[in-house]
C-alpha cells in the first residue's frame, strides 16, 4: 500500500494518479471526505486523518509499504509554526513506531541549513525528526511552487504592478511547477534506492526565472502592462498582514526572504541530487490569469 498524505492537493494528487496509473494501491489521506472524492474515482482508498491527532496518523500508515508525507504550511493559523512543528512532530513517531520500507518527504530547498530561514526552519525540523526513523528516506527538496504566485495575481492585473519580496528583480531564482514535484515523488516511490543514507533530490524548474520573467509572462498572457515592483522592506508586514495572515506567519514570510535575498537558499550541491521539471512559467501563469480575469469580470458584471 502506498499511502499519500496531503493528495488533494496539487503536488498530492498528481503522486496519486500516477500511482495508480502504475498499477499499485494507493490510500489516499485527506482531512476531509468531499476532499477524497475525485480521488476514490481514481481508485484509491480514502483515509481521514488530521495531521495533528496522533490515532488519526497512526492509522493511515497502518499496513503501508512507502508513505509520502507533506505537512503544509498551516494557512490561517495564527501560529503557523507551533501548528506545523506539532503535525511533524506526530508523523514523526508515528513513523518511527511503525515504519514503512520506503519514505519520501517533500522539503524545501535550503532545509539543510541550521538557521532562521523562517518557513523553510520548519522543513529543516521536518528533515531532522524523519532522519532517525528505520526506513529508506528520501528527501524530496521542492523549489519555490510556480502557483505561489497566484496570491498576487489578482492585484496585478487591477493596478498593473506585481509588487515582490524577491530582489533584486533580475535575479533569477529557482521555481517549479507543483505537479512536477507530484511527478517526480511518483517516480522515487515507484524507483526507491536502497541505502542507508538518506537520499536528497532537489526538484526545480526547466529554467530559473526573474520576478521580471514572472511580470512579462502576466503582460503575455492578459494582454496587460504588468510592472514589477521590489516592495521596500518595511512595507513587507503591512502588505502581509492586510492579505489576511497572522503576525506569526508573516514573521516567517519575512524572516524567509531575509535569507533568500542573500543567495543562500539552492540546491544543496554536494549530497543532492538534480531532478528538473518539464513545465514552463507561461503553462502556469496563463491558467491563473484565465481564472482570476474571469473572475474579475464575473464580479463586474
């Protein structure tokens, strides 16, 4: 049994289908039934669990040959991080109680380094806690998610500008596609290595881009002038905390481009190996573009 925490969503699923496309059983783990259902069609069997109840975790992996775990950011959490280091901490024992004979986790770029990185601190904790537990671990480092930017879309097309927390603006960055790093998890399930040694895979994009790039991809597809605009550090809290998140979780957002803008943040090129994926920005931009005008011109009418 292969069980898949996190598959309704878009890295989740794509792991999902492929898996079953392969042939193998597939339990799919959501936190709520009418999130399972596009996924029973699929085949797979539907499990309830709630990453922070340690019975509900307990009883997902039961029986599992390969687990893929993914603890998400908590979204509207007022205290993001304790939320997320409490759900990892649960996956943790779980899988050290009972362990499966493969594990993939997927990370983040820059989790291996011992810092205040603000979100990605949470991946490097998620990497240390999953270390200990007698399986073969692979760690499946992601690079910032293309989709992310959908959070600004909607006020770049009303104002034309596309404010960014990346700067400088030319610097290009690695990103990728969410159902590529679905794609490649599949793949490391279906193919796991059998070492000792945790296996570490960064997954980015078949180019890296600039928040330029990103800019001119809006411009292509709405039709629209779209200028980015490096956001001042000091607007950085105001802008996050008027979007809706928490002072918690806008401390980590800041905290974690503190560190990107330094170049710290990539591949770990001595233990990791290179995976890219095939999806292009404008195959990402163009769809939310499409959803969000239309949107727009729903509400206008």
């Amino acid at each position: 049994m292969f069980v898949i925490f996190g598959a309704s969503g878009k890295a989740g699923r794509v792991t999902a289908a492929a898996l079953r496309r392969a042939g193998k059983p597939v339990r799919a783990v959501v936190r709520n039934a009418r999130h399972g259902e596009s996924l029973a069609e699929l085949g797979c069997e539907i499990a309830l669990a709630d990453l922070t109840d340690p019975r509900s975790v307990a009883a997902a992996i039961e029986g599992a040959r390969a687990v893929q775990l993914l603890c998400p950011v908590p979204s509207g959490d007022k205290d993001p991080e304790t939320t997320m280091r409490t759900m990892i901490d649960v996956a943790a024992d779980a899988l050290r109680a009972n362990p499966p004979a493969t594990l993939l986790a997927i990370s983040d770029y820059g989790a291996e380094l011992p810092i205040n990185t603000g979100i990605t601190r949470l991946y490097h904790h998620l990497e240390q806690r999953l270390k200990p537990v007698a399986t073969h671990l692979t760690l499946l480092r992601s690079a910032e998610h293309m989709q992310n930017w959908a959070a600004f879309i909607p006020a770049a097309l009303a104002t034309g500008v596309l404010p960014s927390l990346h700067q400088p603006l030319e610097r290009r960055f690695p990103t990728v596609a969410a159902q590529d790093v679905g794609a490649a998890s599949a793949e490391l399930l279906l193919h796991p290595q059998q070492s000792d040694e945790p296996r570490i895979v960064s997954i980015e994009g078949p180019q890296r881009v600039s928040v330029t790039d990103i800019a001119a991809a809006l411009c292509e597809a709405s039709g629209r002038t779209i200028t980015p605009h490096a956001l001042p550090r000091e607007a950085w809290t105001p802008m996050l905390l008027k979007a809706g998140l928490s002072e918690n979780h806008t401390r980590l957002i800041a905290d974690l481009y503190d560190v990107y803008n330094t170049g710290r943040i990539d591949v770990e090129p001595e233990r990791s190996e290179r995976r890219f994926g095939t999806t292009v920005l404008r195959d990402v931009v163009g769809p939310l573009v499409a959803k969000f005008s239309s949107q727009m011109a729903r509400a206008l009418q």
